[in-house]
C-alpha cells in the first residue's frame, strides 16, 4: 500500500517538481532550480523593457567598471541616467567606490549603456545577481561588451599606475554563473573560452595606447572571490600558475559575455604590486587612489576602442 502511495506520488510531474524545489532549497542553490532561472530571465527581461521605454536608441556597447573606475564614464556622452534602485530587479551596489548608476549616452553616435559600478560574489550576490546587468544587456542587445576592474600586479613587468589588456583569465572563484538549468535562449550549454577576450578589441585597445601614448601591458588576470586580500603563498602560486594580475571582479561577466555570444575586452588598471619576496600590507585607500588617477587614461582608450568598432 505505502509502496504504491510512493509510486503514484513519484509518477505525479507536480510532486516531483515540489521534491526538486525543496532538495534545490536544502542544498542552499536555489538559483540551480528551474522554476528560479525562468524567473530570473523574466526579471531580466522586465529590467530591459523598463530601461527599453525611457532610451531612445537601443546600445551596441556596454561598458562595465570598478573600484575607483566610475569616473572612465567621462569617455561617454551621457544623455540619461538611473540609480540601480529604480530598477526593477536590479541589485544594489553595497561597495563605496561603487557609483550605483546605470548611464545611457553615446561615444561619437555608436549608443552605448555603461555601469558605474558592479557587483561581486564578496558581497554576497550570487553568480546569477553578479551577472544580472549582462543578462540586461544581452535582452537590449548589446554586442560588445568593455569591462574594467581594479587588479594587484604579480608579473614582475607590471608597475602600479600600469594599464593590462586581458588576454586570457583563470577563474578560481569557485563559481560559475552558468551552473544550473541552461538558458537555451541566452546561450549554448557549453560555451567554447578559448577566445573569451575578442583578438580583434585586443588590436584596437593596443593601437589606441599607441596613438595616445599610453604603455598598455597584456596578461592574464586570475580571479578570486575575495574579500581577504592575497597571502604571500597565494601570490607564489597565482605566479606559478601563469597569472599576471589578480582581482576580485570580472570572470562571471566574462562568461556570462560569452555564453551571450558578446564581444569581450577587459582592462584592469594595477593598483598595487605584489612582490612574494618582500610582503608588503595593500591598503584599499591607496588601491582606490591609483584606480581614480589612472581613470583618464582608461577614458581614452574605451573612447579610442568605441570609435573604432
Ligand atoms: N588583490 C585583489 N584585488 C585587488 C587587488 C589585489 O591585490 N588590487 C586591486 N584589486
């Protein structure tokens, strides 16, 4: 009889789906059930019509910036503005250097949508929330997407002040925002990385520090969840294992990108060096300083990129 109960219960799709939810809840992923990620694309959808029915012309570009970096917003014309709290879904930006605006405007005609400030996996958002701004994009049709972030050099070439291109990222954040159900709308189930930062935006960003004058560096930048800053062994094992610059940003994004068939270019600007050998303490303050002087030149080659796609 109870073996029977059991059965017809288990054959029923609707009590299946209640025993899914509630083993999803349990292991503390809710973002890994399908109910959530029908959802979250709908949110995304409603933020990107909200956005949708105030611009007049849909973006091509989006920018994305960090610590200290708001102010690389100057390499746009800006014709509109939102506080992330006035959008619906939107999460809100819990870190100081952190704008918390969404900007619309144009460089030289190309539209272009641009955060001031982003969301990390430190604060506590998820990878889904980390990602939720690209998934708007994506829904606004953004093709490109420029990212920068705030990094520590480990590369004895990099010197602060110093800009890198990404060429290439480790993720070892231990998430991914495209765990769970996939989104067959928004992407392929297994995105190929292979050339997750576009050559072609490389080629761009290395001419425009040419012709401006700016020393551009490229490497390879491995991402941490954060927020403890990195111990004198984690820097000899980032170097051992091929990292040039190291930060707490950017890889969700990037994959996110990815899988939304984007064009990637990363920038981090080094804020501070670390040298295993001789330790010394980085102070966030100073980190924020070197991001908000080096902001201009970053201004300058996302304006020289935008031009030029
Ligand atoms: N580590 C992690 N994130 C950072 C650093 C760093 O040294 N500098 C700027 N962002």
């Amino acid at each position: 009889m109870v073996y029977q109960v059991v059965v017809a219960l288990y054959n029923n799709t609707f009590f299946r789906k209640v025993i899914c939810q509630i083993v999803c809840l349990t292991a503390q992923k809710p973002w890994i059930n399908i109910a959530a990620m029908k959802s979250y694309k709908h949110k995304a959808v409603e933020a990107a019509q909200f956005l949708k029915d105030h611009i007049e012309k849909l973006p091509q570009i989006g920018l994305l910036t960090g610590t200290g970096l708001g102010e690389s917003a100057t390499a746009l014309d800006i014709s509109l503005s939102f506080e992330y709290k006035d959008i619906p879904h939107f999460p809100a930006t819990t870190v100081e250097s952190h704008f918390g605006k969404l900007l619309f405007g144009s460089i030289r005609d190309k539209p272009i949508i641009a955060m001031q400030g982003r969301f990390h996996l430190y604060e506590g958002y998820s990878p889904l929330e980390v990602t939720f701004p690209v998934r708007v994009m994506q829904e606004l049709g953004v093709k490109t997407l420029i990212l920068s972030n705030a990094a520590g050099g480990l590369s004895p070439r990099l010197q602060t002040g110093d800009l890198m291109i990404i060429a290439d990222h480790i993720n070892l954040t231990g998430s991914n925002p495209l765990v769970g159900p996939n989104e067959e709308s928004w992407g392929a189930r297994f995105p190929d990385m292979t050339e997750a930062y576009d050559k072609k935006l490389i080629t761009l960003a290395e001419n425009a520090g040419k012709d401006a004058g700016i020393r551009l560096h490229k490497g390879v930048y491995a991402g941490l969840q954060g927020p403890s800053l990195e111990t004198p062994a984690e820097i000899r094992f980032l170097q051992t294992i091929g990292a040039d610059a190291v930060g707490f940003s950017t890889i969700q994004e990037v994959i996110a990108a990815v899988h939304a068939d984007m064009q990637v270019l990363g920038l981090s600007i080094i804020t501070n060096v670390h040298d295993p050998l001789a330790p010394t303490p980085a102070v966030v303050e100073e980190i924020i300083a070197v991001a908000n002087s080096a902001a201009p030149k970053l201004a300058t080659i996302i304006r020289q990129v935008a031009i030029k796609i």
